[in-house]
C-alpha cells in the first residue's frame, strides 16, 4: 500500500508543471497534498483530477491560500476538517484534514510556518501545542495510523544544510526542535529517519534563493509519522528529489506498507 505526502505549492501552477506525471508514475493509494491554494471552482476547466480516485478537498476560506486535499483509490469511510481547539476552531485555514477507512486512519496536515513574523510565529507555536494534543489519542488505536505533511520544522542538525547559519530561523529554533523531539517521546515513528540512520542530509525543500535548490541546500521538513500499528506494517520510505526541481519546491514523500 503506497502513500504519498506532498506540498505542491499550488496545485495550479504543479498542474502547469507537470504533476499528471508523477500521479501516473508513483502510482499511489491515497496521495495528501498541502498547500494546494485553490478552491474547486479555481481549478483549469480542461484538467481533472486523476482517474480512480476519491477527491476530498479542505480549502483555506482565503483564496489562493493554504489548503490540504486527500485522493484515494482504497474506500473512505468518513472524512473531517481541522482539530476543534481554540487557535483555529473551524480551521479557516485548511490544515488538518482526516480520512478513515477500513481499519486505518490517515491524518493530512500543513502546520503553518511562522514566517519570521512574531505574530505568525505565536499561532504557530499555539497550533503545534494543540496539534500534539489532537494526535495522542490516536497513538493507541490498534489499527495503523498515518500522519503525514508538510511540517513546517527541521527536527535535527541532519535535517537542514546549514544548522548553525538557521539557529535563528523560523522552523529551526531550539524550542521547536523540542517540541518535535517531545512528539516523538510521545510514541510516534520518523520512520525516514530510522530507514536512513542519522548523518544522512537528505532534503524535502529548497529555497528558490542562491540556487540551493541546484546545490542541494534544503530542509527536511516534510513528514511521515506512524503509530505503532502502522510502524508494524512499515516496508520503505523515500524522497523523491526530482519532484522537488520539477514540479514544487518541495519534494514527494513516498511511503510503502505491507498490505
């Protein structure tokens, strides 16, 4: 069973770029893209959505903003938006949607980026105590539980290509590297960590400034986390560089389980 998690920097412009592509050859059962910024009535009038799949939007009440969308090609049983809270009660901003099937659950999610703003940086910070929260009960579901996104933070000095240069930057500050070691502690599985061990740099996002998308400066901030269950049924996990050059700025994260 194969998953893809990808933030595709507008589905649009991934659209223009090429995206049909990679549906066709990742050939997933259940793709969760962030970052779609589009309503349904925005997409191209000639273009649809991939063949055998089940389409569950969740956009950002903002146009061109934000939003996560779930295909599938396996049954959803029930669907529902945002994490209930108080930072963002009715998730105007489309970051949290979950799928349920026949005996697992997938959790989409776009954390937002504190965007080197205090008061982004604030929500950001209020969203990730809530967020935390909101997974724990799922951490003892006996059935595989796959959270998976765009995560907004570089975990470890492994993560990022310049750690000491972005000591300072937003989604590398030391109280975020420990807030995501704290959600590990709780029992979830980075399982592309545990597959490539540590001292590996492997990247999920470039900036589009100084070419380090060419030289490979990135950040690893686009996740899969699993429960237990899920870590049980665990196969391999990869990035997949070129989307990230052809199509978005980020890459896709590919995820296998054993069926």
């Amino acid at each position: 069973m194969r998953f893809v998690s990808w933030n595709v920097n507008g589905i649009r412009a991934a659209i223009r770029k090429g995206i049909d592509g990679y549906f066709t050859s990742l050939d997933a059962d259940v793709w969760m893209l962030q970052e779609v910024r589009c309503l349904p009535e925005q997409l191209p009038k000639d273009w649809t959505w991939p063949e055998g799949y089940e389409t569950h939007l969740h956009p950002a009440e903002k146009k061109g903003y934000s939003g996560v969308t779930t295909l599938s090609r396996i049954p959803v049983q029930s669907t529902s938006k945002g994490m209930g809270g108080t930072v963002d009660a009715n998730d105007t901003e489309g970051r949290i949607l979950v799928t349920k099937y026949d005996g697992l659950t997938c959790i989409n999610t776009y954390l937002p980026s504190g965007s080197n703003k205090e008061e982004r940086q604030r929500f950001k910070e209020s969203w990730m105590d809530e967020w935390r929260a909101f997974l724990r009960p799922y951490l003892e579901d006996s059935n595989p539980v796959v959270v998976c996104g765009d995560l907004n933070i570089a975990h470890t000095e492994d993560d990022i290509w310049n750690p000491k240069g972005n000591a300072k930057s937003s989604g590398f500050l030391p109280h975020e590297r420990e807030w995501f070691t704290q959600v590990l502690n709780d029992g979830w599985r980075d399982v592309f960590r545990e597959q490539v061990g540590e001292g590996e740099k492997i990247f999920s996002w470039w900036s589009n400034r100084g070419q380090a998308r060419i030289k490979d400066r990135g950040w690893r901030i686009d996740y899969f986390l699993l429960n237990e269950a899920a870590a049980a049924r665990f196969e391999s996990i990869r990035i997949e560089r070129q989307g990230g050059l052809d199509v978005s700025d980020h890459a896709p994260v590919i995820l296998d389980l054993k069926d």
